[in-house]
C-alpha cells in the first residue's frame, strides 16, 4: 500500500508541476523539492502498527472514475458520461449508480447503471446516457465501445453540476463538479464540445484535469482514449509541432496516398490551437486545412489536393504553412514543401 500511495501522490505532483511554467535553470531544484515532498506525503499516510488495512478488492470504491462529460451537446446530439475502469480486472456495472448533487450539497436520486449484470473489464471505457440510439447517431463510436442507456439519466445543466458515480451502498467512488471555465479559454462556441480528462488517473475535481476535445476529433470521443490523453510517466520526448509521413499525395489513387496526412503531436503546450494553410508558389492561400482549431494531445488533418472551393488544384509544388500557438503565448511556424501528383 505504501508503493500505491507514493504513485498516487507522484501523478498529482507531477500534474501540479507540469502546470506551472518552470525555466530551465529551475527544473532540477523543483523536482528535488517535489521529490522530497512526494516522499514524506507518502509515509505520513503510512498506518501506525497498531492498525490493520482493510483488503483491496476490485469493486472497492475508486475503481470506476469519470473520464468525460458532454453536458451541452445540442439538438443533434444527446448528454452523455463517460467512465472507465482503472482496477486491474473486472467490475459489475450494476453494482454502481450515477447521480447530479443538489443545490444542498446532498445526493440527488441515484441511477442504476445497468438493471442486470454488466462486467466492464479492466481499462474499458463505458459511455453512460440516456438514449443509446441517439449517441450512435450523434458520435463515431467503435463497434466494441460500451453504451448504457441509464433510467432517469440526470440532467446535466449547462451552467454545472456535480457528476458523482457511487457504489451500490451509496459510497462515493468518483466525482466531477463541472463548469464551462474548464473548456478552452478561446473556445467561444461550446455546444457540441466534451470535457475530456488528461489522464484518467487524476484528480476529477480539479480544473488542471479537464480540457476541451480537439477539433479533428470532432470535439468528443465516447467510448474511446480522449484525443487529449497525456502521458504521465515523463517518458514522452517527441517535440511538439506537425509532421509529414510522406511529402506526396496522389487525389487520382483509391488508397491512403490520395491525401496527405499532417500529423501533430502537442503534448507539452498548453491549450494548443493551429492554423493550417496550402500556398502557391507565389503565397497566395489556395486552402485553409484548420483555422484557429483546437488541438489534442496528438492528431492528424487531411488535405485532398483541392482549393477552398473544392476544385482541384493543378499538379505542382506547394507550400505547407502550419502555425501553432498557446495561451501561454508560445507560436511556432513550420513552412513545408508538398508535392501534388496526377
């Protein structure tokens, strides 16, 4: 238990760490101070001799976490949270109730997430809404993506609430008191954009948590791995910015080469958004592949060879410009070189 105490403070610390800005210079003396903080937070959660520590089970409380909520999804699309199992084997889905706290403070009515015994194994995302049929219709869901259409699904107010998942006896496992300020600050538009959790692992309750799905993705992401996942073990080293597997795209061919995929990968800025232009030769902007769009964590926009218009352009030579910013004030801009066949 002392090793699971000393994960659990270190993701939180490294979360609070990552969100400050820290120069270089400072970078080593800060983990020291984190790490010697991380240490004794630990071991003063230690139990004495004198106390025994109850057994861990997989359906113990915590095991089920928010991961995603869509509380404004507008007349196409249905209000939905998203859960995922973070034990390491299954939980029954009955065994758990979803419900919204009341002004008071108290728990509203809870909900059954499933009337008969629905295992979600370890890992797996569960989509929880009132109308299956509608989420369907409403968000690309893969095949094997679990839905549940809950009775009496609490409504999720658009100005915020306070999501709590419990057990069957009425304990708290998890919960999330959601507000608009937890999208993106530009983001002025924000019906049809889910909140999306960095890590399932972190906090539900803090703001740091939370981030807007990103534009490529279609702003949500039931079901699956949020597109603004983060890595939290500090193992990721590729730089932020945008990325070309291949430099031709060929409209006329019925395979993947007939666009040109542009990869980003902007784990480490803060809020990213881009701005994605084809050029002639002479600068002109033939087309406009995202503009001021919401990033996530990584993701790919596609260009098919065709102008603003939907004509398609001559074959040639073209120029990629590709900016990407933050709120913290960074930008940076890659001008690559494509080439259009036919």
């Amino acid at each position: 238990m002392f090793l699971l105490r000393l994960i659990k403070c270190g993701l939180i610390l490294r979360t609070r760490f990552k969100a400050q800005n820290y120069s270089n210079m400072n970078r080593h003396k800060t983990l020291a101070r984190l790490a010697a903080v991380l240490f004794l937070t630990a071991c003063t959660a230690l139990p004495s001799s004198e106390e025994a520590e109850a057994p861990q089970s997989v359906t113990a409380a915590g095991a089920l976490r928010i991961n995603e909520i869509m509380y404004d999804p507008g007349s196409q699309g249905t209000e939905y949270v998203e859960i995922v199992n973070t034990a390491d084997t299954a939980v029954d889905l009955a065994d758990y109730r979803i419900c919204v706290r009341k002004s008071t403070g108290a728990l509203g009515a809870l909900r059954q997430l499933s009337q008969t015994s629905c295992p979600l194994q370890a890992g797996g995302y569960c989509v929880l809404t009132s109308d299956t049929a509608l989420l369907s219709q409403s968000y690309s869901l893969p095949d094997y993506a679990c839905r549940l259409s809950v009775k009496s699904f609490p409504a999720l107010s658009n100005s915020g609430a306070t999501v709590v998942i419990t057990s069957a006896d009425s304990t708290v496992t998890d919960e999330c008191a959601y507000l608009p300020a937890f999208h993106h600050p530009l983001l002025t538009d924000r019906q049809g954009v889910s909140l999306e959790k960095l890590h399932p692992m972190l906090p539900s309750g803090e703001r740091e948590s939370w981030a807007s799905a990103s534009s490529d993705a279609g702003y949500a992401t039931p079901g699956t791995r949020n597109s603004q996942w983060r890595d939290l073990t500090g193992a990721d080293s590729i730089a932020d910015g945008f990325y070309l597997p291949r430099k031709w795209l060929c409209p006329l061919n019925t395979d993947t080469s007939a666009y040109l995929p542009v990869i980003y990968h902007c784990r480490h800025s803060c809020n990213p958004m881009a701005r994605m232009e084809i050029l002639s030769r002479g600068g002109h902007t033939l087309a406009t592949l995202a503009d001021n769009a919401l990033l996530g964590a990584d993701g790919c926009f596609k260009w098919y060879g065709t102008d603003d218009s939907g004509e398609m352009l001559e074959a040639g030579q073209y120029l990629l410009r590709a900016l990407l910013f933050d709120t913290e004030g960074n930008v940076q801009t890659q001008r690559l070189t494509v080439t259009l066949l036919r």
